[in-house]
C-alpha cells in the first residue's frame, strides 16, 4: 500500500518563534553578500552542488542565501529543512531521498532538481527558537561522516551566532526607544499598577497609598493615611513588623528591609490573601522614608498549588514509564530518577538520588555516560547512543537518547537520559534481517521473486529477485504495472490481463506464463502463481505471488520434444540389435538410416576404434553410405563394408577426430585444409561433422555425417549426445557379446575339463579304496582270526605281534575313511538324518567308548555334563546321531590322545601320571539368527596348543608339528568335526593355552519343546541291528554263499566260519558261479562282492532279485570301494539288505550271522 508524504511537525513554541522572527526582521535585510561568503565556503567544503540558509515563517520556507538553485522559497509543509527545525536539532542526514518517506515526494526531489542528498541543522536563537536552517543538497545519494556532521554544526553555530547579534541589537534598539516613554509614563504607571504601593515612615505610618493597595485592602485612602502598616496584617506578622523596623534602624541588620517575603494580609472585611511584601528604604534628605510593594499572589498560589499536583502526576507518570529516566547536574549527580532507572541500578531511589552516576553505573557503562553527557554539555543539543551493557550477568542493548536540562531561563543545568531496553527489539530486528537474507538467497538460487499489486492503482510492489527477473536494480521496491509490461512480449500481455480478470470475477488462483526480455535482449520464460487476497466485505484488496524463471526448463522440454524423434528411431534400431546376432550388419545399417534422418544429411559413417601396433587408432566402419561413383569406387566400398579396410591416418578428417577426440565441425569443407582431394566423379561434400564415441573415457567409436542442410554446429553435437552415447553402449555391446562367446566357449571347455578332473578324483578315490581294503581285508581279518583263534592259541609274544598288526592295520583304515569322509563332505554327498536327541545321552555312549582307553593311558574322565549346577532336564537337540557321536568321539579321543604329562606321549606309569578330561554343560544361547543353541565344553589338561599356531588348526593334514611324534593321526579328523558340526547347523570353537591344555566347545540346534521346537525326524529305514532272515527255513545248520573272486578274501571268509559248527560256507569265484550255487544251494544269506570280472556283483544280485526261487534270500553286499557314489549306487538299487566295506570287521560279521541264526531258531521254535 502507498504511504503519504508526512508533515513535519509545528514547533510547541511556534507563536513565540514567530514573535522572534518579527523581532529579527531579518528577511527585510537586503544584505546577502556576507551570507553568500559563507554558503561558498560551506558549498567547497562539503564539496555539493546546492547549499542555502532558509527561514521559516508561518506558511513558506524563504531561501535568505542560496548557491545551485534556481528558487526562492517552498511551502513549509513540503521543504525537507523543517523536518530538521524539530528538537533535539541535531543534524538531519538524508543519505537517499528516495528511500526516505519524508523527502521522496518533495518537489526538490521529484522535480527537475533531482534532489538525492540532504543535511541540514537548525539556526536556533535564544536557545530555543528554530529560525531556520543551514543546508547542503547533493543530486546523488551520499553519506555524511560525523566528523563532518560536527563541521556543519559549527557552520551553523557561527551563523546562529551571527543572527542572535542582530536579534540583541535590535532589541536594544527597542529598548532605547521605549526609555524615552518610561519617565511619562511612570506616575501613570503607580497610579495604574498593578501593584499596591505604600509608603511608611521609619514608624511604620502609612503616608500614602496607591488606589491599588486600597483596592487590595479595601479600604478608603483617609482610612489608612496615618494608621499603622501592621494594621493590614494579621499576626503573628502584625507585633514583629515594627520591631523589624526599628531593628534595621539600629543595626542595619534586615529582616524585612530589601528582603521580598511573603506574608498574609488581612482586608477590611477580615478575610485573608496572600501577598509579597517588598520594603525599600528612601532616603530623602537625609531622612528614611520605606516603600513597600504589596502584590496579591493568591492566583500565583493556587499556581503552585496546582504546580505541585502537576509535578506529582508528573512524577507519577515517569515512574510508570518502563524506560529508565535520570538527571543529572554538573557535577554529574543525580538530581532525578525513575523507579524503572532505580531498579535497573538495584538501588531504591532514595540511596540514588544526590549521589554521583559513577557509584552505581557498571563499569563499561561509566566511561561510556562520561563521554556522552560531555558531548551534551557542550553541544547543548540532544544525542542519541546505542550501548551494550552487562547487567547481572546478561548483555543487554540500550538506546539511549540524552538531551539538555534547562531552567526557566533556558540555562543548561544538567542532562536528562532517557534510555530504553532494545535487546528483544534487536534480536527481532536480527532475525527480520536473516529472514530477510533468506528470502533473498532463496530468490537467487531458485531464480524466483515475489510480489504485491493494488488492484485500484495497479501499483507493484516487487521484491528484489522479482526487480532481478524484470531487469531493474535489485534496490527496486515497486513498479507499476506499465513500466512491467514493457518487458513483457506482447503477445503475453493479454494472458496476464486475463489471468487477473478471471482471478476478479471467479476467485481462482492465479496461473499463467510469460516471456520477457532480459538485459541481454533474450527472451526469459516466466512462471507467475498466486491468489487474491480478500477483505471481510469479499473485495479484492491486492494480489500477492511469486513469480520464477522457468526458461530452462521450457527449454530443456523442447529440446526434449526435439529428441523424441532421434529416441524414437534410435529405439528402433536398440531394439533390433538386441534381437540380432551380434555384429549384424543390417542393424548399423539401420542406426544409419536414423542418423542421416534425423540430422536431414546426405551422407554418413558409423565405426569402431580399434587400436593398431604401437597403439595406434584406426577406424572399422560398421555403416557407410554408398557413395561410389565408379567400378573402383564400388571395389573400395565392398572392402570397407568386408571390413578388410581399416582408417589409421591421423592427418584427414577422420583421423582428426580419433586424434583429438574431440568433435571437428566443418561448415565450409570446400576451404578446409585436412580435406584432402576428391577425386574425379566424387560426390560434392560442402560440409563435415565427426563425433568421437566414448564410454567412460574410452574412445570407442566415430560417427559422422555431411552435407547437412541446416548446416553442422555444437548445437547439432549437443542434440545428437543420446544417439552418440547409444553407439558408444551398442560398440560396447558388440565387444561383450564377442568376449562372452569366447567366455562361455571357454567356460563349456573348462567345465569338461573339471568334470574329466572330478570323475578322475571318483575313480582315484574308488581304486584307492579297493586296492587298500582289498589286502586290508585279508591283513585285518586275518589278524583278527588268529588274536581270537580258540583251537590254535597264540603266544604272549604272538599277540603282542598281531595287536601291532592290528593297530596298524587300524591306523590305515582309520586314514582311509577319514579320506573318503573328507572327499563326501567337500563333494555335498554326505546326507544327514536330523533327529531329536538328548546329548546327555549321545554324550554318554560316547564317554563308554573311549573309557577303556583313557584307562590304559592313565587319564581320568570326568562327566560334569549333570553335575550340580546344571539343570536335571534333558538337554534336546536336534542332530544326526551317527554324526554327532563321531563328532564327540573325534574330540574326546584327541583330548585323552594328546593329554599326557607335556604330551610327551610316554607309557603310563606311577613315575608318570595322565591328565584328565572334564565335560561340562554350556549356557545355552541365541544366535544371530534367534535360534537357540546347546552346547558342551570338553577340556582336556595336555599340552595345549602354541598361540603361533592355533590358526591352522582345522586346516587339512596339519597336525602342528606333531608329524614325527610318536602319536598317531591323519590331521584331517578335526577338519572333519567342524564340517560335520556346521552341515548340523552348528558350531566348534576352541580355547588352548600352550602347556596347560585345551578346551572344545560344541553347539548343537537346540529343540525347545516351552517353543514348540520341531526337528525333522529321520525316515524310517532299517535298523542296523534287525536281524536278517531268509524265508527259506530249515532245522539244518544255515548256508552262506560267498560269491568272491579274490583267494585271499574267501581263504579268509573261510577261516570265519571254521571256527563255528552252525554255519555252512559255499564259496563261488565269479557271478555266474553264484548264480548257479544260489539255484543249487537255496542259501540262507548271500555275501555278494560287488566288483566281480565280467558280471558285476549288482548285476548278479539283480538276477538272483527276479528269479522266485531266489528273490527273498537276503543279500549283504560287500566292497572296498567305500567311497559315497558307491554307497549310494548299492543303496539305490534296493538289491541289497546290507553293505558292508572292506576289511571286514569280523566282529560285525560275527554279529550278522549271530543274527541271522537267532531269527531262524525263533522262526522254528514258533512252527
């Protein structure tokens, strides 16, 4: 909204300044020179254009002097120099009239004078009339320093000085005038004053009385006229006037004499006034005569009474300021205070008041109060300060404006502070500023600006980013509506026009886009939103919005609408690439034809960069246009499409581009030098555009077209960058396409390679385990047979022998599982029956089986795994129970293997005692997957293993330098533990400490059944312990056929049996052999070997299976290939009952046929 041109304000005395003007009659004075001098000097001193001394009357502002103007006066309600005859007269200081309220509609600034700089200070007479003023002017804005603020003071302190010399003069004038009239008029004076006057004699008689003494007294003039004064008073005034009297007659000592006082006087009538009584003593002719002056004061006192009701209020009304207010006199004490300033001294008034500023003021306030009460006292003028103070610890912000004390007589007898609290107005002030800021940063940085317009005056007020955006100075504030739309193209104006029209008479918010020019001459595109805002009776008071510059996104749509088409077509031919073989040549082609589309041109290439020797870059076209003109040219273009031609010269157009790998624009290829000549019947090329390809910052490609008909630019460059960067991934592409062909070629030949390597490992694998099981057998049953023989006993000596065989022959057998066993689990065949167990238990069985030898070795086990701090429940896991033992066993037998005294691995003796192994129960735990996890520590008290190598102690065949001891192992057993450990879905880790020993702890899946746990059950397979049976019965003694082609093997199965009377063996060296005893013998078990000469073991087994004579005797299949494939090959051909690897077990097999005997006696018992 517009705010008007304020109205300086009328002086509280400007009927006395007036007066005082009169008085002067200094614009009669005709004499200017001496004021022209001085104008002058101010003018060069302050180096400005305009420089005048104005005076004021009631109604005009008349320039005495003036130096740069061409006027002579101004209305006083529109000059700039009465703004500065308004107290505390100090320096007016317009830096911008055209930001200032006060000036910015003055004529001087407006008009053709073009005013922007203004100071001024008032001529003050009398110190307190503002006559005029003393002024300087500028035509553009400027500042004023205060040093130099101080020197135009001084200039008008000499000129006030001057005009208050001719002001006293001419009073002086009036007085002489006066004085010859006041002789005449003196007795007219006494008998028409104002004032009673009496005469007494030294008695104090009344002589004479003027008519107003006996107007007061009311009395006649015979009345008095020889009665006593006293008589006129009441008491106690009345007794002691006459002593007075007599008193200064005697002593000259006055009590009343001289000395004005006042007392009351009693009339005729009684009543009673206040008066003041002046007694003058007369002498004439030697003789004392006294005058007294009598003046009734009654109005005078109800004046003071009422002076005193005025000054409480008074008082009362500054107490109430929140603003502190003091005075203080020359020797800067406090002679005023209000309870604001009191408190802000946290002092009562009373302890203030009469005491120096000094005691109570803070420290840095002090020097600061000094100085400026100083500057007060000698300007006489007002000052205003801004000054921080700490107060009880917080700084606070004063404004402080200080001003002259004067009494009645206009004399400066203190300075008066009146100071108010800023802080809160500052911070707000602070935060207007940085919102300020803000706003502005923001309108910079999104290229927006705001605005308000009047829709009666069509007046804008715009903020600095929206001044930026229409090309004005940011200082701009407003504008109006014309001087907008010179920047808008025309053909928007009606837009805006429309927009506002449908705002007016819908409501709507108001929408639209417009262009306007910039500085640069260009056409910016801007964005306007905004809406209405309403007064309560519905009208429309201003609009209010923000406007943004949209031009690049305008821009960047049609650029996008442009490359719509290129996509579109590139899209085609990304497509057809995808859906070819790479390297096709039809679908370059087809990039080609969307390239010379696109671009309207005539002719073009696309090309790979390949890098010749030394690096060299040469250009393999893909695509070209036909451009042959002749049998040879046709020739050349074949061997360019064969790609059998390759561009590598540096020194053409195509080079240059590979060479600089930049884009080379030609739009005159007639006056280019790195042409090179046609030859005859070439096409004309007038121009030439190559573009390098790259991919990262690899060159990759070269594309080019020519004889464009809009020419060839980096417009063009720009446009094409999506194509450009699509050839790039498509060359890329291509190179991929070719190296994964060659990957996967590569990958099918390493893959026949590993599985020619793997089925190698199988059969190195299954061999090993034939060839070693196959003596082991013999060597190991064998032994087994002779530790055990009952017809022929062995020897003390004898036994020792064959328990080394047997242990050796164990210790390799032990090897050779733990190998296979390795081979199954790396090779994923180790299958797991997972079941719920209680560990407790497995634990158990496990410690019974290690028992015997931690006796023999002198180590004490202890099972703490239910002592009494664990709990009595079982503890449920869910585990494959063949796995676990095995994993409990490895562990326990390593912990009672490696647990002599300092594992020196010595006999047990009373000389030298064994360790011990402890088991205890783990807390059980969650694991980062949230399932629960029970567990086991075993510890043993050997000899520990070194810090250095405990990182290598699940590594295969490591056994941490235990190679050449004297305790055996293979140095897999533990690798084997974890694996089997983690396919169970838990977890090993170990503690060792080198001489003390070393702990295992084991987790196993936890089956919770408070949380429901489930395990998978194992399926439901045969038990190893069910005996087997033949249907076919007989009360005879059973038959076993075994069928094997090894002598040793059978020569051993039938040392087995010759040692039990209840078992007939039939022996058949091959599978035919077999067939036929099997019809022959109706046997109760058959022991099937599986690898046979000529007709395989299964193969047998499978005829036997098909045969009804022979189909329900059971069949135990026998191998030294124990390996996985093997194991799983018998048990899916559901032939075989039993599989058994070599060596035999002879316990095992004693066991079976144990078995078998004890079913057929139950099956005869029952029949």
């Amino acid at each position: 909204m517009n705010q008007k041109h304020p109205k300086p304000l009328l002086p509280i005395n400007e009927t006395e300044r007036l007066q005082v003007m009169r008085e002067l009659e200094f614009l009669n004075d005709e004499s200017n020179e001496f004021y022209l001098r001085k104008l002058k000097i101010v003018r060069r001193v302050f180096d400005v254009p305009i420089a005048l001394i104005a005076l004021t009357d009631a109604h005009f502002q008349r320039f005495k002097a003036v130096l740069g103007l061409d006027i002579e006066s101004i209305e006083r309600d529109l000059a700039l120099c009465s703004f500065a005859q308004v107290p505390p007269y100090g320096p007016l200081v317009i830096p911008d009239t055209l930001q200032d309220l006060r000036s910015k509609e003055s004529e001087l600034v407006t008009g053709h004078l073009g005013v922007r700089f203004y100071a001024g200070v008032a001529l003050v007479l009398d110190g307190q009339f503002a006559v005029g003023t003393l002024c300087i002017m500028d035509t553009r804005p400027r500042s004023l320093s205060a040093d130099e603020q101080i020197l135009l003071k001084d200039f008008a302190l000499n000129l006030t000085q001057v005009l208050q010399a001719k002001l006293d003069a001419e009073r002086n004038t009036v007085l002489q005038k006066q004085s010859a009239r006041v002789g005449l008029e003196l007795n007219a004076i006494l008998q028409t004053a104002a004032i009673g006057i009496i005469r007494i004699d030294k008695r104090g008689v009344i002589e004479a009385a003027n008519p107003k003494s006996l107007e007061l007294f009311g009395y006649t003039e015979p009345e008095l006229i020889g009665r006593n004064v006293s008589m006129l008073m009441p008491e106690p005034w009345r007794s002691a006037h006459d002593g007075y009297l007599m008193q200064f007659l005697a002593t000259r000592d006055a009590k009343v004499i001289g000395i004005g006082r006042r007392v009351d006087g009693e009339r005729k009538d009684g009543s009673r006034f206040p008066f003041n009584l002046a007694v003058s003593e007369l002498r004439i002719d030697g003789a004392s005569q006294f005058v007294g002056f009598v003046s009734d004061v009654s109005e005078q006192v109800e004046a003071e009474h009422a002076l005193e009701r005025e000054r409480a209020l008074l008082r009362s009304v500054i107490d109430s300021s929140s603003n502190p207010i003091a005075a203080v006199n020359a020797a800067n004490e406090f002679i005023l205070l209000n309870t604001s300033f009191a408190r802000l001294l946290a002092k009562p008034v009373e302890a203030v008041l009469g005491q120096k500023s000094e005691l109570f003021l803070p420290p840095q306030a002090i020097k600061i109060n000094r100085e400026t009460n100083a500057r007060v006292w000698a300007s006489g003028s007002s000052i205003s300060t801004r000054t921080p103070i700490e107060i009880a610890g917080r700084m606070r912000v004063f404004e402080t404006n200080k001003s002259p004390l004067r009494d009645e007589r206009g004399k400066q007898i203190g300075v008066v502070t009146i100071a108010q609290d800023v802080s809160k107005l500052d911070r707000i002030t602070s935060d207007l500023m940085a919102m300020q800021q803000l706003r502005d940063m923001s309108e910079r940085f999104g290229q927006s600006g705001s605005w308000a317009m009047d829709p009666l005056t069509d007046r804008v007020n715009i903020s600095a980013g929206f001044a930026r955006l229409l090309g004005l100075a940011p200082e701009t504030t407003h504008a109006d509506r014309e001087i907008i739309y010179e920047r808008v193209h025309p053909d928007d104006r009606a837009i805006i026009d429309a927009a506002f029209t449908q705002t007016l008479s819908e409501g709507q918010s108001i929408r639209f886009e417009y262009r306007v020019r910039d500085a640069h001459g260009d056409w910016r595109y801007l964005r306007a939103r905004g809406n209405a805002e309403l007064a309560e009776n519905g009208q429309v008071t201003q609009f209010v919005g923000i406007t943004q510059d949209v031009t690049e996104e305008v821009r960047a749509q049609e650029k996008m609408d442009a490359q719509q088409q290129l996509l579109s077509g590139l899209n085609k031919a990304v497509q057809s690439f995808l859906t070819t073989v790479a390297g096709d040549k039809n679908v370059w082609a087809q990039l080609l034809q969307e390239l010379l589309a696109v671009t309207d041109a005539e002719f073009g290439f696309i090309g790979e960069v390949l890098y010749g020797i030394e690096s060299t870059p040469c250009l393999k076209i893909h695509a070209i246009t036909n451009l042959s003109w002749s049998a040879e040219s046709d020739a050349l273009f074949e061997r360019v499409m064969a790609g059998d031609m390759m561009f590598c010269n540096p020194d053409n157009l195509i080079g240059e581009v590979m060479k600089s790998r930049a884009p080379v624009i030609v739009p005159e290829l007639a006056t280019d030098s790195r042409r090179g000549g046609f030859p005859p019947g070439h096409p004309l090329l007038s121009n030439y555009l190559g573009i390098p390809l790259f991919r990262g910052d690899e060159l990759v490609g070269v594309l080019a077209v020519a004889n464009r008909k809009a020419g060839v630019g980096h417009d063009l460059v720009d446009f094409l960058t999506p194509f450009t960067s699509s050839c790039a991934i498509l060359i890329v592409s291509l190179r991929q396409q070719l190296e994964r062909i060659k990957f996967e070629q590569a990958l099918v030949e390493s893959k026949q390679a590993a599985d020619r390597a793997n089925k190698a490992k199988s059969m190195f694998l299954s061999s090993m385990s034939h060839e070693l099981r196959t003596p082991l057998n013999a060597i190991l049953g064998f032994a087994q047979l002779m530790a055990a023989s009952r017809r022929e006993p062995l020897t003390e000596k004898q036994n020792g022998f064959v328990a080394h065989i047997l242990k050796a022959g164990q210790h390799l057998l032990t090897l050779i599982n733990d190998v296979l066993n390795l081979a199954k689990i790396e090779a994923g065949e180790m299958t797991l029956s997972p079941e719920t167990l209680d560990l407790g238990v497995i634990l158990r069985d496990a410690l019974d089986m290690v028992a015997d030898n931690a006796a023999s070795t002198g180590i004490a086990l202890f099972n703490e795994f239910n002592g009494e701090h664990s709990s009595p429940e079982p503890l449920l896991i869910c585990a494959d129970l063949t796995r676990s033992r095995q994993v409990l066993l490895n562990i326990l037998t390593n912990a009672i293997k490696y647990n002599r005294p300092r594992g020196s691995g010595g006999p047990y003796s009373p000389d030298n005692l064994g360790g011990s192994v402890w088991v205890r129960r783990l807390p059980s735990y969650q694991n980062d997957a949230g399932n629960w996890m029970h567990g086991l520590a075993i510890e043993d008290t050997g000899m520990g293993i070194p810090a250095a190598q405990q990182h290598r102690l699940f590594r295969p065949f490591e056994r941490l330098g235990q190679e050449a001891g004297t305790i055996e192992g293979t140095g897999i057993g533990l690798l084997i533990t974890r694996q089997l450990i983690e396919l169970m879905q838990g977890r090993i880790d170990f503690e060792s400490e080198e001489g003390k020993g070393t702990t295992f702890f084991v987790w196993w899946p936890a089956v919770r059944e408070d949380q429901n746990d489930t395990c998978g059950e194992r399926p439901d397979v045969k038990n190893a312990n069910e005996p087997l049976a033949s249907k076919h019965t007989s009360s005879a003694k059973i038959t076993v056929l075994y069928v094997e082609d090894n002598p040793s093997n059978s020569a051993l199965m039938q040392s087995i049996v010759d040692d039990r009377e209840d078992i007939r063996l039939v022996l058949a060296a091959d599978g035919e052999q077999g067939l036929e005893l099997a019809l022959i013998e109706h046997p109760d078990l058959i022991l099937m070997d599986i690898n046979l000469p000529g007709m395989s073991g299964q193969q047998a087994a499978a005829k036997l299976k098909q045969w009804v004579d022979t189909a329900s005797i059971p069949i135990v299949a026998l191998s030294a290939d124990a390996t996985a494939p093997m194991q799983q090959s018998v048990k899916q051909s559901g032939l075989f009952d039993r599989y058994l690897s070599k060596p035999l077990d002879v316990l095992q097999l004693t066991q079976l046929f144990d078995e078998l005997i004890a079913r057929r006696s139950g099956d005869d018992t029952a029949a």
